[in-house]
C-alpha cells in the first residue's frame, strides 16, 4: 500500500498545530497562568516548549521520516527489532486511550454550543450554573449521545484519506479557530475592569512560582506538544522529501501551540475579572464560569456560542489528528483498509468514553495512565535517539547541520 503524503508544507503544518492545539491549551493553560504566578510561568513554559519539548518534537517526526512507518513499524525498523518497539505500542496505546476518556468532553463542549445558544443559562443564578454542570456531566446517556456526534464526525473525516479528510478539515478548523480567538479577545479586553484581568494573568508573581508549578508547567508543555501520541511519528513519515525542514517545522509548530494559550488566556481572563467572577480550575472556568460572564456581557448569548465554538473546532482538530495516527498504525501493523482501521479506531474510542462518561474515577485514572505514559515515552524515546538509534542519524533526517545547534541537541536529548 503506497503510503499518503501532505499534500504541501502548509498542510502539515495546519494539520501539526490542529493536533496540539486542544480544549487543554485552551482552558488549562490559563487558568496555570493565573494560579502559578503569571509572566514567570509563561517565561518558564517559553523554556520549556523551546528546549524539552519541541526537540522531543523533532525526535518523533525524524524517526517518521526515517522509516517511512508509524510508531511500532518506525522503532522495529530503526531499532533492529529490539524491544524498543515497545516504545511505539506505548505510543499508540497512548493516543488511543486520550481519544476515548477525553470523548465526554466532546460532548460537554457540543452541547453547551446549542445550550448557550437556546439561552438556557440566562435565568440561571450562579450556584444554578454549577449544579446544572454537575447534574449534567453526571447523566451518563446524555453525555454519550451528544460524545458521538464527535465520534461520527471522525469517522467521516478520516475516512476521506489524509489529504481530502484531516488536510482539508484543518484548512478550515485553524482559520477559523484565530479568527474566532481574535474577535473573542477584542470584546474581552474592552469590557471595563478588564484590566485587573490582564494584570492577575500576566504579572509576575514569584511568590506563586512553587516546585508543583515546575512540575505542572513541564506537564502541561509534554501534553499540549503531542510528545509520546504517535501522531508526530505519523506525520513525519507522511512529508515528501522536498517537504521537510524538521528542526524549523518543530519550531513553527511549538510558536503557534504557545501562542494560541497565551491568546486564550486574554479571552478568559479579562473576562472574569470584569464582572467580578474568581476565576476557577479546569471545568469549573469553562462550564461554570464562563456561562456567568455571558449572562452579563453584552450580546453574552453571540459571544458564549462563539467561544464554545472556539473550544470545539480546537478539540475536533486534535482528536481528527490523534484518531489519523492510530488508524495508520493500525492499517500498518494489521493489513487493514483505512475505512476498517477507522472503525476500529472509533470504535475503542467509542468504548472508553462509554466508561468515562459514567465514572468520572475511570476518567481521573486514565489521566494519570497517559501522563506516565507520556513521561515514559518521551524518557525512552531520549535515549532511543541518543544512545541506539544515534545522533549522527539524527542530524542527518533533520537536516540539522549546526555545529553549535548539534552540540545543544546532543546534550538536550542525551543528558
């Protein structure tokens, strides 16, 4: 089977960025902003993104391009059959398992478009806002069916092949999602009172910066960037020769993943503190609080829908990525069409988010199983390339030829 290429440099880069660009960059990273000390979480997640995790970036998109494979066919190849290949099941295990327990919020995010838009939240005090979200996330069938309409979704997508399903989806999904975020900002950052919003976001505040921020910034940068998803591995086998510029695509990629948190961060938080409203954690700012400020702002109902459809468009494009990963893997590792690799891929999906819909504890322990999983993939995917695999190799796939950016490399990926 010959294998599927980016039809051009633009559409790997869309479609790169669709996949890191998710519902976490845009609600998590914020709220991190604000809890661990502003401008010196964001210098330290500048650092990290720019020295862990975009050459962790450039490993997997190397190893890709190498092989010509997805992750378990590019560590059997490159590897020498050694168990290194485990590294690549991890990896797509990992992706796997993120498409499934993340599935509810899918559904979350959809149904809170039509909800805002129905107005269902205007009579609403706040204490209602937030035992409407609990009442809500707790009914399980609910949940699930407005989770599949994502499910099916994918499905129709990825079915179309790589350039006219997941290309031409983020051709469309990326525009979209900056083009929403600025609108979003505009009308955020005019409200009056904005600017204590702006200062609790940005202002550093070293008091803050504690040894669980390190941790969580490192965190956050390693699952926003896709390191240990397979997704990476995948794309990189799909560039054509004349495509790839792998250290600068890297580069590109973590800007545009930085960027797109720290422009969310200016519509949430402006926006809280203008009308008065502590900002929240996780869920809480996105399905609680967030409802509240569009009840107050003007034209509240127009902006709510425009931000859950900004939340939509970038989940979908992560999940259309991850999902376009493990269907390559599995059309590589078991013969399988793409139409039946897709179906089987929804399919898992389909049953882990069942569970998860159900058991927000299942949701909870599946988080921690990515985020080991991660942690490990990214460990053995360093000395993989640093210690097997060698840099020299390297180098040499990614076009790097820098004594001084080799040096650096070398002792990022080694040390």
């Amino acid at each position: 089977m010959e294998r599927e290429r980016f039809s051009s440099k633009v559409g790997f880069f869309l479609s790169a960025i669709g996949f890191a660009i998710g519902i976490g960059s845009l609600w998590r990273f914020p709220y991190l902003v604000g809890m661990y000390g502003g401008g010196i979480f964001v210098l330290f997640y500048i650092l990290i993104i720019f020295g862990i995790a975009i050459p962790l970036l450039v490993l997997e998109m190397a190893l890709g391009s190498a092989s010509q494979k997805s992750p378990v066919g590019a560590y059997r190849e490159l590897g020498g059959g050694k168990p290194w290949i485990l590294n690549g099941y991890l990896n797509v295990f990992a992706m796997q398992l993120l498409l499934g327990y993340t599935m509810p919020v899918a559904g979350w995010v959809m149904a809170y478009i039509f909800k805002t838009g129905m107005g269902a939240f205007q009579t609403m005090a706040p204490a209602e806002i937030g035992e409407y979200f609990g009442a809500f996330i707790g009914n399980g069938p609910e949940v699930i069916a407005w989770s599949s309409i994502t499910v099916i979704l994918v499905v129709l997508i990825i079915n179309r092949g790589l350039n006219k399903g997941l290309e031409f989806a983020n051709s469309i999904c990326m525009p979209a999602l900056f083009i929403i975020l600025t609108i979003l900002i505009v009308r955020a950052v005019t409200l009056p009172g904005a600017t204590e919003g702006l200062v609790y976001y940005l202002k550093p505040d070293f008091s803050k910066f504690t040894a669980n921020a390190i941790y969580d910034c490192i965190g956050q940068a390693f699952f926003a960037i896709g390191v240990g998803m397979a997704a990476a591995i995948v794309f990189g086998s799909y560039l054509k020769k004349e495509q790839k510029n792998l250290l600068t695509q890297g580069i590109h990629i973590g800007t545009a993943l930085l960027l797109a948190g720290l422009l969310s961060g200016l519509v949430i938080m402006p926006a809280v503190f203008a009308f008065g409203l502590e900002p929240a954690g996780g869920p809480g700012l996105t399905f609680v609080t967030m409802p509240n400020v569009f009840n107050q702002m003007p034209f509240g109902t127009f902006f709510g829908v425009l931000f859950y459809i900004l939340f939509y468009l970038a989940a979908l494009s992560s999940w259309l990525g991850g999902a376009e990963a493990v269907a390559a893997s599995y059309m590589e590792e078991f013969g399988l069409s793409r139409k039946k690799a897709v179906y089987l891929t929804a399919a898992v999906m389909f049953a882990i988010g069942c569970a998860a819909s159900y058991s927000m504890g299942f949701f909870d322990i599946a988080d921690n199983i990515l985020n080991n999983s991660l942690i490990i993939g990214g460990l053995v995917l360093s000395i993989f390339v640093g210690w097997s695999w060698g840099m020299d190799k390297f180098f040499e796939e990614a076009g790097i030829a820098s004594p001084g950016v080799k040096a650096v490399f070398t002792v990022i990926v080694k040390y």
